[in-house]
C-alpha cells in the first residue's frame, strides 16, 4: 500500500509542479504577469462569468472524452485485446490534440500568428489527421462500437466548418449574429456526441473485457487488478 501511495503521489505533484516551474519560468523569462499566468481569463478581463460558458462546457467535455480514452486503454492495455487497445490510445491522442487546438485557439491564433502557418492549412490537416485515424480504424469502429453518435459528430463538426469558412460572410448579412450560433451550436453539438460516442464505446470495450459469470472470481479478479496496476 505505501509503493502504492508513494507512486500515486509522483505521479501527482511532479506534473503539477512541472506546471508551475514552466509558469514561472515564463514570467522570469518573457516579463509576464504573474496574474496573468494564474487567475482566471474571466476576472483578468473584468467580464461576466458566464461569457463563453458553451465554449467552456465543450472544453470539459473535450477533457472528459481524453480522459475516458486514457483510462479505458490503460484498463485494457493487459488484460484487454490489442486492437481495443490501440484504438482507445489513439482515439486519446486525437482528442487530446482537437483539445488542444480548441482550448488554446491554435488554429486560429498560435499557428498564424506565431508559427506562420495559414489557418485553413491547419484545419485542413486536422480534417486529414481525422481521415486516417477513421481509415486506421473503420472495421473495429463499424464492428464494434455505436458508430451512428460518432457519424453524428463528424457531421455536426463539418456543418461548423462549412460555416465557419465558407458561408460566414452570406450568413452575417442575412442573419447577422446567429450566424455565430448556428456555427458555434454545430461545434458543440458536434463535441458532446463526440464524448457521449467514446464514453459508450469504452464502457462496452471494458464491460467485455471484465465481464466474468462467477461473481466471486470476478471479486478476486477486480481486487487484483486494483492491487497490481493502481
């Protein structure tokens, strides 16, 4: 139980105080605020809290799908079929990266502004990322998992596109503002069936893997997997 505790316990605070190295090496480095770096966007810019609360919403949900993904493949990494393991690893690192775009506007800030890299490139190899992990995964994904709530995200997810690129200058004349929840909506729609699709596969995935007729050897069967991998 301590190897247990003392591991849980690096794994825990040296990431977390990776984080606060990183931030105040940039705030010695590059003359930040420390403000700036620590409180909340909301109260730096003295606006209602609530402002870009759907945005927030599918950023949680964005974090929760990455987070089911990981567990679950991690869950299933031994006990569990190769192919359900690597489709859950890399259904993690795809999130993970549409997380990161989404959360800190890489498409639309860092990689233009910082990177010099044309925005529509980068949405563009995104859409491409996308294509060969389905192309990767088409078999196990029409085979054994509810495919029809990730269809529905793909589809809510190029409707935001199309939007977005090419129908946004028509849109604001004739509608003006809910141009942005048309677009906006589709985003969202498109993040939670994308969540709600990965949260139903791996409880299917990790149901099959456990699932043992004799409730006592499932007990001992639970309890040892707890004991050797947490």
């Amino acid at each position: 139980m301590k190897t247990i505790l003392y591991r849980q316990l690096l794994m825990t605070l040296v990431p977390s105080l990776a984080v606060l190295a990183v931030t105040a090496a940039a705030v010695i480095l590059f003359d930040v605020s420390i403000p700036a770096m620590t409180r909340d966007a909301a109260a730096l810019a003295q606006i209602p809290p609530l402002w870009g609360i759907v945005s927030n919403l599918g950023i949680l949900l964005w974090c929760a799908a990455v987070a089911i993904c990981v567990f679950a493949a991690v869950a299933v990494f031994r006990a569990g079929p190769r192919d359900a393991f690597r489709f859950l690893l890399f259904s993690a690192l795809l999130t993970a990266y549409l997380l990161f775009d989404d959360f800190f506007q890489f498409h639309e800030n860092i990689a233009p502004r910082h990177l010099g890299l044309n925005e529509h490139a980068v949405v563009a190899a995104s859409g491409v990322a996308t294509v060969a992990y389905l192309a990767a995964f088409w078999r196990f994904i029409l085979l054994r998992t509810p495919f029809v709530i990730l269809l529905l995200a793909l589809g809510f997810f190029a409707a935001a596109v199309i939007t977005d690129v090419l129908l946004e200058p028509w849109l604001l004349l004739w509608i003006g503002q809910w141009q942005y929840f048309i677009e906006d909506g589709a985003k969202w729609l498109g993040i939670a069936c994308w969540c709600s699709y990965y949260a139903a596969t791996a409880q299917h995935i990790l149901a099959g893997v456990y699932r043992l007729p004799d409730r006592d050897l499932g007990r001992r069967r639970l309890a040892a997997f707890v004991e050797r991998d947490l």
